[in-house]
C-alpha cells in the first residue's frame, strides 16, 4: 500500500516538471483560418457577376539589350499587382490586432496576368509571398527581366529613338471577370524615372500608358499597354565607328598628295581599302543586325569603301596613263590633242635641244656649241670644215651621231614629262571631284469565419464540379467514345535557328479545347454560370506533345482553362518550343526552310483521343496576324496535315503535322558578306591595269590576297556551320580566293617574262610566232610597244649628209616606225667614216686626236651595246603584254561566268 502512494507521488512530482504546451500564435491562427477551406482555383468573389479588378503598376529599372536581328529588347522591370480577395478578410481585433499577414503565392488565387509581346521570361529572383491586409487587399510585387518581341526600327543607328510596348492582360479570363486599372495616374507613371539606371547606352524619355479592350471570338479582354520610349546614347558608336572611318577616309584624301610617279601611291591606298575592309568586318557584330532595313550608317560605310575603291581605281588609271611612251600618246588623237593643249603649260616643249624633238626643228639661234644650236647649223658647219684634217672629220661625225642619239633619248623623257604634267592636271581635277563627291555624301548624311465562402456561387460550383472528379481519367461515359481534341498553331515569332544543331526556336500561341464529359452543370443551379476558369492540375488534360519537341523553352505559366457548362474546355497558352528540324543552307542567305510541328498523344490511340483542326487549313495558312515580321525571318505560311499511322500494325494513332515555312531576308549577309567580297574581286580586276613591267602589280595582288584572306577567316563565324556540306556562299569565297591566287600566279609569271636582264636571251622565232603574230591578230590585241635601234651600224644610213638636207630616215619593226638620227653626204658613206674602228685618215692625226676618237669610238660600242639590249627587253615585254591581255581575258570570262551562274541560281532559290 505504501508503495502505490509513493508512486502516485512520483507521478504528480514528475507531471508538475513537465512544461505546458504553449498556445499557437496569433499570426500562426490567423494563417489557419485563413486557407482553410481556402481554393486557389477559384476566383476569390462572393457575386460571380462582379469582375476582380487587378490594379497594376511598372516601373522600369535598365534597358539590358536590343537586339535588331531577333526584333526583340530584354529590360528589367519593377512589377506591382493589386486586387482584392473577398476571401481573405478578417477582423484584426480577433488576432491581436495584425492588420496586414504575408502568404505563398502558391496557397492563394493569383490572376494570370501576362505580357503580350513575352517571349522569354529570362532571368527572374522568384518572390514566393504576398501581402494580405484585413480588408483583403493582395499585393504582388516582384522583379522581372523579360524578353519583348519589339518592332525595332535601326535606320537612324545610332542616333535612333525606339517605341517598346509592354500589354498587360488576362490570357484566359474576359473583362467581364478580370478588368485591368493602373495602380498610379497615367502623368506619374510615364514621368517616373527615379529607379532607371541612367548611365548606360540608352536614355528613359518617358512611358506613357493607356486602357482598352480587344475583343476575340465575340469576347472582350481588358489589356493595359505602357509605351517605352528610349534614345541611344550615340558617344560610343561615334568614337568607335564613326571617327575611326572618317580618320581612314581622311587618309586616302592625304594620299592624293603622293606624287604619282613614286610608286607609291598603289600600295598606300590598296593598303587603306583592305584596313577599311577589315575594320568594315570586325564592327559588323557592333552594328545592330537588321534584316528589313540596312542602318544609314551601314550604308555611310558601303559607301565609303566604294568611295576608296573609285579612289583606288582612279590612281591605276593615271598610272596607267603614265606608262604610255612618246608614239602611243601621239598616236592617241584625244591624248595628242590634250598633250597638245594643256600639257606644256608653264613649261614648254623648247627648254633644250637635248630634250625636245620640236628643238631640232625650230630653233634659230646660233651660238658656239652652246645646248641650244640646231642640227641644220652643225650640218652647215660639217660641210664648211671639209678640209679640215679627216680626224676632225671622223670626230665632228661620230660627236653629231651621239648627240643626236641621246636627242633620241631625251625626247621621250620631254614628252613623258608632258604627258605627267598632263597627268598631274587629270588628278587634281578627278581628287577634286572625289572630294566634292565625298562632301556631298556627308552633308547629305548625317475574411474572419469558417462561413465566409457560404454565398460564393463559383464556390459552390467548384465544389460540385470537383466533387467525386477523377483528373487521371479520360473524362467520358462510355469508354467506346473517343476524345475529339481540336488544335489550334498561331507562330508569333522566330526567335533562334541554329544550323549547326539543327534547332529550330519559336514563340507560338497554342489553344486545344476537348469535351469533358464530368464537368457539366445546369446555369440555373448556380446563378446562371455559363463558363467558369478552373485550375489546370485540377482537370484532365490530353497527353498531345509535339514529336519533335528537343527542349523546354522559358514559356510564361497559365495556370487556369475555361470550361462551360455544357463541358467544353478551352486550354489558351502561348509557348517557346524548341525543336528538331532539318535544315537546308546551302542557298544562305537566301534560303527558304520549311520545319514541322507533329502534334500527336503520345500514349493514346485514335480509339481514345482523335485530333482535329479548329480552323480551316486555309485559315491557317493565311494567318499571320500575330507574327512579329521585321525580324530576320519571313514567315511565308503554315501548312497542316492530318494523318493516321501505326508502330506496329494494331495500334493506330492521329497525329496533326504542322509545317511552318519561313524564308530568310537576305540583306544583312549580302550588305556585310556579298559586297565587300565583291569590292575585293573587283579591284583584282582593275589591277590586271596596272602595267606588267610597272613594279606595282605584284605587291597589290599579294596585299589584296592577305586582305582576303583575314576577311574570311573573319566572316567564318558568321557563316552558318553544318556538319553535312557547306553553303554556296562558303563555296563562293573559296572559288573567290583560288581565282585570286590564280591571279597573282599570271601576275608574277608575266612579271617574270618582262623583268628587263642584261643576259635575256632573244625571243625564239617560235614565241614570236605563235604570240605576236598568231595570238594578237587572233585575239585582236594591240601591241604595246614599238621596236626600233637609235643608233644604226649600215653606211646607207648616212648617205644623205652630203646633200646637207637634215631629214629622217624609216626602220620598220613588226609594222611599226621610229626616225633615224640622221643623214650623211654619200662621200663620208664612201670613205667609211661610220666603222665601228678608226678610219683610214688622210692625213696624220695627232696622238691626242687619236685618243679622242678612240674614246668616243668607244661610247658609240656602249649605246649600240646597250640598245641591242633594250630591243631583246622589248621584245619580251612585248611578248609578256600579249600573254597579260590574253590571260586577262581568259580571267574576266572565268569570273563573269562564274559571277552569272551564282547570281541565277540564287535568284532561282529565292523566286522559288
């Protein structure tokens, strides 16, 4: 007995040890009796016919990308949502006096409110609560970086002004249940610039907003639109675009300044025009990519690399000028006559006997052997001294004979000088010109009871309608009966297409509706609800996937579908659908790629779920209502295709096969790509100008082949990479390098041919031949240059001095003429003063005399020497000019034709 009282004292001992347990907090009851009973899938209204006005607010916080080739602009904004939940209200006086509670965004109702123009929700911090007050306001704030599909307009880059619109709407519900207000005044919110970062590339102007309805399929939807107004900050485009072009452009102005017969005024500008060239590439990923509308300054730098290749072009013609020779400009009427009146201005063609032929012919005065005594005086003189000793004699001869050899010589050098005085006035009228061009062009330029649910008809609905519901069963009475699902495809916008993976990315809007044959209701039991918005986890939902589906795609989240009461369900989203689609590119950028969307229930045969369309085909394929269109992509139409198959000979299943065909706009790629390569080949071309023996040609060609060169292996990335074959524009550039490499091989053997040595064999007979005659009467080309000896060894050449009568004499070579020196008395032809050794004298010559003529005996060996010489180079420059024009030719057919098979066939494709 004693001892059960001690254990009954134990007990008491140990139970009055133990802590109470504490009572829960008031914030925990409130949080209770608030969500239970609570659906988050029912719109939080006692009266069903009263719409929930969502009130909203925007604030933009940075402007994180513009993207002109996608059309689209990623912004980082501060969104506020309010509205009021009849169902959370409560007195605070029962709870301690809290006034205002936060709660999971997941545990209560939250509107679907989107962004129409979402393409890609980006990067967001989720915020998983909300605040609730005692009078049942919600208030949803949150961050948002997202991803607008934009109609961006670049044509004024980077001095342009771009117009974004963000629309605010309830995907599923009409007005009539969700209606939509600003939270702040229109004034407040389009001058509120407080939370903008303002220190980047773009400037806040303003964002004004405004309210209206859309209606769609006879249904009005509340949408609120806020206008984003931006300005780009044009400071760093124009320190780094525009100044480094203008400095460029300034350059090859300078460059006039070089004289033209340095030699180097070729290599400075085909330096500047590749330098051009790769800046031009390199700033390609600076420009915003468009593919409707070239920017204006897209333009300003097509135009000035056209600018620099005119300027280019022009310096190889007045070099080419420059190498014509005395005969081939006399020969030329339009040159003889430009010579004639406008080349010795300021200087004249009579400074000296040794360099003008008009000398010899005109000038009268008479001086002691002074430069300027004409040749019919020294003949006068030579006929007069007859007696004098025949060393004399020989010596006065042979000293007429050299004199009037290097006259020869001098002539030429007199009218070349001419001709580069002519030459100098053709391009300071031509740079003069390009200035004024360039000028031109830049001007023009420049609730507190379990009973607050008790009078909520959609409630009341909810509860009957999930009463007893199953969402894992297909919802028909009898099993036999197959599910009709009818499908709906609107592409909004092509947002990525990778030819390397062949993947396709697009943003489409989507709609399904089905019947469900367990969610049906009589209006008049509930107050006459004729359509209600359920949540979609709560129902049952076809399994209809896409086949070629690769990747989930960042897609906004509609949460709710429509049902009515006779048990239609309309199932509304838009969704980013990444995927797998065969891509053709081997007619970049001109290609036209059609890409497939097989809808299809992935478990159920057509015995269960049945596909439809919810249009027309021809609806559909017409439709391109919603299609954001200035982006790269075009989209030409969307084909369907209904079809039945089967895996395995007894289960057969309905798929609906969507082909969305949509071409690429070209200008971009033939803007950045096309006319640069084409600038390129086109100065090879003019290079074949350049003269074959001027010493510039080679070092031209091998700069224009290095340019290329660094230009392909920078346009490489911009190429689109398939593992299977490489498009025709990477054939293109290929052929393009192997012609200039062919290029530069004709170039460096003709240079080869024409470099003059004083050990060049004569021309074989059999070159001659087959070149000069055959090739240049075949091929009609005109010979350049013009053979003839200045000094001849023949005594006949002297046999008209003794008539004392200065004329000249003819030496034929291949149809060509050249004057001879001059003309001896047929007595000095006798007594053959013109041998190469001394002459027999009649009369002893002093030792002095002797040595005299043997020196000058020795000057007429060296020139005779020397002109042998400069014949054999003659005729293998002329040799080579024939060869040069001849490949040339070969070469410009070769590219024209390769030029007009290309341009046909993309012409074709893209007709096609």
């Amino acid at each position: 007995m004693s001892v059960i009282w001690l254990l009954l004292l134990f007990s008491v001992h140990v139970a009055e040890c133990v802590p109470e347990k504490p009572k829960r907090s008031a914030l925990n009851q409130l949080t209770r009796t608030l969500l239970r009973k609570y659906d988050c899938g029912v719109r939080p209204v006692h009266n069903w016919t009263s719409p929930t006005t969502i009130y909203i607010d925007f604030i933009l916080q940075s402007i994180l990308d513009v993207d002109g080739k996608t059309q689209s602009i990623t912004t980082s904004i501060w969104y506020r949502q309010v509205w009021t939940d009849e169902f959370l209200v409560w007195d605070p006086e029962e709870f301690d006096g809290i006034n205002e509670i936060s709660l999971s965004s997941d545990a209560i109702w939250i509107p679907d409110v989107i962004i129409s123009e979402l393409v890609n929700e980006g990067r967001s911090v989720e915020i998983p609560y909300v605040y609730v007050n005692s009078s049942g306001s919600v208030r949803n704030y949150r961050p948002m970086q997202v991803v607008l599909a934009c109609s961006l307009e670049m044509y004024a880059f980077p001095f342009d002004k771009q117009n974004c619109s963000l629309t605010f709407r309830s995907w599923l519900h009409s007005v009539k249940e969700i209606d939509l207000a600003l939270w702040r005044s229109a004034e407040a919110i389009a001058n509120d610039k407080r939370q903008f970062m303002n220190d980047g590339e773009w400037e806040l102007l303003s964002i004004p907003s405004h309210y209206w309805h859309m209606h769609q399929d006879d249904t009005g939807y509340a949408h609120i639109q806020f206008n984003v107004l931006i300005r780009r900050r044009p400071l760093l485009y124009v320190v780094g675009l525009l100044i480094p072009s203008i400095f460029l452009m300034l350059v090859d102005v300078i460059s006039f300044y070089l004289p033209l017969n340095s030699g180097t005024r070729i290599a400075f500008k085909i330096s500047i025009l590749l330098g051009y060239t790769l800046f031009r590439v390199n700033m390609t990923d600076e420009l915003p990519a468009t593919a409707v509308r070239t920017p204006l300054i897209g333009v300003f730098f097509v135009v000035c690399m056209a600018m620099l290749m005119l300027s280019l072009i022009k310096s190889i013609l007045v070099v080419k000028l420059l190498h014509h020779s005395e005969k081939e400009v006399k020969e030329m009427s339009v040159s003889a006559f430009l010579l004639d009146k406008y080349g010795s201005a300021g200087h004249g063609l009579t400074e000296s006997t040794l360099t003008s032929t008009k000398t010899l012919d005109h000038i009268n005065q008479t001086a002691d052997y002074e430069l300027e005594t004409s040749i019919e005086e020294d003949l006068l003189s030579l006929n007069e001294i007859q007696d004098a000793p025949s060393g004399l004699e020989w010596l006065l001869q042979e000293l007429v004979s050299l004199r009037l050899a290097l006259s020869q010589d001098d002539s030429e050098s007199s009218a070349q000088t001419d001709w580069l005085a002519l030459c100098l006035k053709l391009d300071c009228f031509l740079f003069r010109l390009y200035l004024f061009v360039l000028s031109l062009y830049t001007v023009k330029k420049l609730s507190s009871s379990s009973g607050r649910f008790a009078n909520a008809t959609l409630v009341r609905l909810s509860e009957f309608l999930s009463a007893g519901y199953k969402k894992g069963v297909r919802p028909v009475k009898d099993w036999r009966t197959s599910t009709i699902v009818a499908i709906d495809l609107m592409v909004y916008s092509i947002l990525n297409v990778d030819e390397k993976n062949q993947v396709l990315t697009t943003y489409v809007w989507y709609r399904q509706s089905w019947t469900d044959e367990f969610l049906v209701w009589n209006p008049e039991d509930f107050d006459e609800v004729k359509q209600v918005s359920l949540p979609t986890a709560n129902v049952w939902v076809p399994d209809i996937l896409i086949n070629e589906f690769v990747d989930v795609g960042k897609s906004p989240d509609i949460p709710y579908v429509y049902v009515t009461h006779d048990g239609l369900v309309r199932n509304y989203k838009p969704i980013q659908v990444v995927t797998a689609c065969t891509l053709n590119i081997y007619n970049f950028p001109f290609d036209v790629q059609k890409c497939s969307l097989t809808f299809q229930s992935w478990l159920h045969t057509i015995d269960d779920i049945n596909i439809t369309l919810m249009r027309t085909p021809e609806e559909l394929r017409e439709d391109k209502s919603v299609f954001m269109n200035q982006g790269e992509w075009e989209l030409l139409h969307i084909l369907s295709n209904y079809k039945i198959f089967s895996v395995d000979n007894d289960d057969y299943y309905a798929e609906m096969k969507f082909h969305v065909v949509i071409r690429r706009r070209p200008l971009f790629y033939t803007v950045n790509l096309l006319l640069p390569s084409i600038f390129l080949m086109v100065m090879d071309i003019v290079g074949f100008y350049l003269p074959p023996d001027s010493g510039e040609r080679v070092s031209f060609k091998i700069t224009l082949l290095l340019g290329y060169s660094v230009f392909l292996i920078i346009v490489s990335d911009t190429l689109p990479a398939t593992a299977i074959g490489t498009p025709l524009i990477g054939v293109y550039f290929v052929v393009c390098m192997a012609l200039l490499v062919i290029s530069l091989t004709e170039t460096v053997l003709i240079v080869r041919l024409v470099h003059k040595q004083d050990l060049q064999p004569p021309v074989p007979h059999w070159v001659k031949y087959l070149v000069l005659e055959r090739a240049a009467v075949l091929f009609c080309i005109h010979k350049k240059h013009r053979l003839c000896s200045r000094l001849s060894s023949q005594a006949s050449d002297l046999e008209h001095y003794k008539d004392n009568n200065y004329g000249t004499a003819q030496c034929t070579h291949h149809h060509h003429t050249c004057e001879i020196v001059r003309r001896l008395s047929h007595h000095d032809r006798e007594s053959g003063l013109l041998g190469l050794g001394l002459p027999p004298s009649r009369d002893p010559t002093p030792p002095v005399m002797d040595n005299i003529l043997q020196e000058v005996t020795a000057i007429r060996h060296f020139l005779e020497k020397r002109d042998r010489c400069r014949e054999v180079a003659k005729e293998w420059l002329q040799v080579g000019y024939v060869l040069d024009v001849l490949l040339f030719r070969v070469y410009l057919v070769a590219v024209v034709a390769y030029s007009i098979t290309l341009g046909t066939l993309w012409s074709v494709w893209q007709v096609a």
